[in-house]
C-alpha cells in the first residue's frame, strides 16, 4: 500500500482540460476529498475495440484506489492482463438554473484517474484493501463483522490503481446568464442536493439486545476524515 506523496498531480496532456480549463484542479487533497466523498466508480477499459464502462465500489489507501469484483468477472480478468483504465467518480451538488436553457448546469465534483492497474495478490494487503472498502462505507466497521474467511479471499479478486495520472474537475456557484438575460422573468439560481441517510432499517435476525447503528454520524465521521 502507498503512502500520500507531493501535494500536487503532474499534469498531462490526457489530464489537462481543454474545455473550461478554469474548473480543473490537480491538488492531491482536494481530489483526495472527492474520492473520499463518494461510493461508486465508473471504471472505462476497451476489450477487442468494445468498450466497456462498469460501476463498482471502490476505496482510496494512501495514493491508491482499490476495486473489487469476482475473478471471474470481465473487469477484473482485463485490468489484471494490464489493459489501460480510466476511473470516474462524480458528486452532484446542486442543480444550476439559469433564464435560458443553454446556460442551465449542475454544481458537481468529478475525478478522472487514467493509468494501469495491478492485481493483488497478497493476502494481508487484500485483507486490509477488504477493511478499506467497509469502511469507506461506515467508518469503523470493519471491527465489528465476523472475520472474513480464507475460502472469501479466494473468491474476491482486488485490483490496485496509483493514483499517479489524475485531474478533478469543479463547477460550483450560481447560474452564469446573458448580461441581456438577467431580467427574464423567470427563477434563477441553485437548488443544492445532497446524499443524507435515512433511519436505519434492521432485518428480522437483529437481536434486542445489539444496539442500532447511527448512521448519520458515521457519514458526517467519514465526510470529516476525508
């Protein structure tokens, strides 16, 4: 597993934005931040000349991200024979609403990761990218569950990705109009979203006596490690 390194991505000709090259960010913290954030990925591979874009949970230790899936799967067999990858991963903060159509947006958070990524084999490094991946989820998980088992490392396959080719791109902020537009009669402005948990829902074999979860301040815990 690597540790953080320099506070800044080398920008690339794959990473530099083209488009609005002002939203751009390449501070390792702040990407950090959104890949903290989120809980899917979007993973790009081209198997054949076919390409494929798959979403999957993933986790973020040090200058990695980890992906997991079944060995058997199409992701997993075509990264591990080192094909090129691409990994997305969005937060939506709000929605933009302008006076005329061509300026409505959205307010998000996006980091592409380009690169090549490595099988891992080792036990205890699988084992500590599978705590990674619970608690990424809910913080402090891991410690409670049943350990995981031989024969489920065997059936689970990881796949690490530096963090070495990378960008975020950022749009925040109000509605961008036409200077002429300003006075269409019409609501303008931002109606902000965001991801908030709801009350835990236990199945039928929770105990009386096994306390609930708080899963409001395991989010708000996770958000503030990020």
């Amino acid at each position: 597993m690597a540790g953080i390194s320099s506070p800044s991505i080398p920008v690339t000709d794959r990473t530099r934005l083209k488009r609005l090259p002002k939203r751009g960010v390449f501070d390792r913290a702040a990407v950090y931040d959104i890949l903290d954030e989120g809980f899917v990925c979007h993973v790009g591979f081209v198997v054949d000349g076919q390409p494929f874009v798959v979403p999957t949970g993933y986790a973020r230790v040090g200058d990695e991200i980890y992906l997991h899936g079944s060995a058997a799967s199409r992701m997993v067999r075509s990264l591990a024979a080192g094909l090129d990858v691409c990994v997305t991963v969005t937060l939506v903060d709000g929605l933009v609403l302008a006076r005329s159509a061509f300026h409505h947006s959205m307010n998000y958070r996006s980091v592409m990761i380009l690169g090549r990524a490595r099988l891992v084999t080792d036990p205890a490094e699988k084992t500590e990218a599978l705590r990674a991946f619970t608690n990424h989820i809910v913080p402090d998980r891991w410690d409670g569950l049943r350990p995981v088992t031989s024969q489920e490392l065997l059936g689970t396959s990881v796949l690490a990705l530096p963090i070495e080719e990378a960008s975020a791109k950022v749009r925040s902020g109000p509605p961008v109009d036409d200077e002429e537009d300003v006075t269409w009669p019409v609501w303008a402005g931002v109606i902000p979203l965001s991801l908030e948990p709801s009350a835990p829902v236990a199945d039928d074999h929770v105990g009386p006596d096994v306390p609930s979860i708080d899963v409001r301040q395991a989010v708000n815990r996770r958000r503030r490690a990020g």
